[in-house]
C-alpha cells in the first residue's frame, strides 16, 4: 500500500448535529443530521497514519461534545499516536467532559464571538453565554495536560467588541488566542467587505493573535510537496483532509452538502483518498464562492512563511 507523500491535518466529523445555531455557520446546507458510528470511528482510526497525518481537528460542522459516547470515543483515541485536538462551542464542556478529555486531547479550542452578551447571543444562537464562561474558567483551572485555546469568530458583527473580549481573556490568564484573518463568508454568501478584513488584521497584530492558519503547516517542506502533488493548487484545501459523520473522505471542508467525496474510511486508505484528490481540479460550484482560496496570493504566501518562522522560532526559544 502506497503511503502519501506529505503529512496533513484531517478534520473529523463525530456528529453534524449542533445544539447552537450560529449566525455564520451554513448549517442550513446538511440534509441530516447523524452521528458516527462506534464501527465507523474504529475504522477512521485505522487509516490515521502518523507519516501521513500529523493533527486530528475534532469538529465538522456539529458539535463534538454532544456525541453520545463522546466519552467511549475519547478513551478508543487515547492511545492513537497521532495527535487529537477539538473544537467545541463550550456549551456541554461540563467537569466529566472535560476531566474525560484531559490529556487524551492535545488543544481544546473554544469558538467564542463577543464578551458582550447582545453580541455574543446574536452569534451564537441558543447558547447560553454564561455557561460557556463558566465552562472556559472550568477548564483553565482543572484541565492539567490538555492545552485550551479560544477561537475568535471573525465576523463583522464581532468586530467592534473584539478588543474588550481579547482582554477579557487575556486578563484571566487566557492567552491562547486564535483567530483567521478571513472573515467567514457563510459559504459564498458574504461580499468581502475590504475595511472590515483590514481592521481585522490590524487587531491581529495589536494583539498578537495566533493565525489559525499556522496550526495548519505540518512543516513548510509538506507544504511545499502539497504544493507540488495537487493539480489544483488551492493551499487550504490541499493542506486539510476533511472526514465526514458517515466516513466520507471529503473534497474540501466546503462541500457541507456532501456532493463531491471521494471515497469511504471502509474501502480505501487515507493516502488513497489524497492521490484521487491530487488529481481533481478546481470545483466550478465549491470555488465560486470561497473567499479563502483567494487570499493565497503569492504576497500572501510570503508573510505566511515568514509568520510561520517567526512563530516557529518563538516556540522553540520559549520552550528552551
Ligand atoms: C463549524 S464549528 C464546529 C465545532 C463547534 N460546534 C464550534 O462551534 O466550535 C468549527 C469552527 O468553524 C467555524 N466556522 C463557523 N462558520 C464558519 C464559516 N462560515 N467559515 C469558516 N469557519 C466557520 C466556527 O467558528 C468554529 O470555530
């Protein structure tokens, strides 16, 4: 069995049931919801190589911690040897979920909108703003091995309160703060809005935010091979292979409605699914609307390098 040529990072589905309903979040475009299968999980593990997959983003468009054998699944991915992260709501983020996950989960990401409560509750809809407050304290005081991290959400409804909750978070010793420097286009339907993407940046900058965009490089040799392999050189899709609730290997993170997979966990493998990939081209429905792609223009690219470096050095001085 031929292994791929470079490492990437796979985005797993558990559910795409989801108990908010948040304002960016094209959920209205999954048919129905499900839930993964135990026999399913089993065989997605399987084809987890660490030579090929160097991070597990536990996410989808669902909420992970309301699977229910979110506490089997834990323990079955504990001893896997390729590194599991997860992105939650924080709303079910309760003392079990969270003591269950210590230390089988590598980063626990948190996706949070605005300190303001009007904000925060027109964002993420039908969560309770408190609770996932108290959830987020919870986990900085009791999680012992499992790092936390808080997504910003970028849109422009968030922008205006963007200072006050960065601070609110970093005055509580919360400085694992990430955001994208994309605004999220609600799959195509947002024009980009130019001022908005630059005031975004430069509270990137003021703040020093981590980009969401460099947990994704394995290391910036893979990216170059996935550069390299890819007909389509379309660097956030090449570098994320999404997994779907039911075991599809997924063509882009963009394709919600599930229309263009290449495959199923239970028939091929995960260097496999990429080789059908690398062949594939742009998608004329996918694409037109995306305004990620766009922003990788070669100037782009650069500072991403650069950026990559810097926060690569800073690591490696900070950890000696
Ligand atoms: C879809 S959610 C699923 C995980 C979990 N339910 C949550 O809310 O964090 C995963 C991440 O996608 C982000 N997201 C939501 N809508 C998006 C969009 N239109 N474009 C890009 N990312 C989006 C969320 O902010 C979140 O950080």
């Amino acid at each position: 069995m031929r292994r791929s040529k470079y490492k990437i990072a796979v985005n797993l589905e558990w559910t795409n049931a989801c108990n908010a309903n948040c304002s960016m979040c094209p959920r209205h475009m999954i048919d129905k919801t499900e839930i993964m299968t135990e026999s399913c999980f089993a065989e997605v593990l399987g084809r987890l190589k660490p030579e090929e997959v160097f991070r597990v983003v536990l996410a989808g468009y669902g909420e992970p911690t309301i699977h229910p054998q979110y506490a089997h699944f834990i323990e079955m991915l504990r001893d896997h040897p390729v590194r599991f992260d997860m992105v939650s709501n924080g709303q079910a983020l309760d003392d079990d979920r969270l003591q269950e996950m210590d230390g089988a989960i590598d980063l626990l990401i948190v996706s949070f909108s605005s300190i303001v409560k009007e904000v925060y509750d027109q964002v993420h809809i039908r969560l309770d703003q408190e609770r996932v407050l108290e959830n987020i304290r919870a986990a900085k005081k009791n999680l012992t091995k499992t790092k936390l991290a808080i997504s910003l959400t970028p849109t422009t409804e968030c922008l205006q309160t963007l200072p006050e909750t960065i601070e609110w978070f970093q005055k509580r010793g919360i400085g694992l703060l990430t955001m994208s420097p994309t605004l999220y286009n609600r799959a195509g339907s947002l024009r980009e809005e130019q001022k908005a993407t630059a005031y975004l940046r430069s509270i990137i900058r003021q703040y020093g935010l981590r980009s969401q965009e460099m947990e994704f490089i394995p290391s910036l040799w893979d990216s170059a091979k996935q550069v390299y392999h890819n007909r389509f050189r379309c660097l956030p899709r090449n570098a994320v292979l999404p997994i779907a609730v039911n075991g599809d290997y997924q063509y882009c993170f963009n394709d919600i409605g599930r229309k263009r997979t290449l495959g199923n966990v239970r028939d091929m493998s995960l260097g496999e699914a990429l080789r059908l990939r690398e062949k594939t081209g742009p998608d004329p429905e996918l694409c037109a609307g995306c305004n990620i792609s766009s922003r990788y223009k070669s100037s782009e690219i650069a500072a991403v390098i650069k950026h990559y470096q810097s926060q690569k050095t800073g690591e490696k001085r900070h950890a000696a």
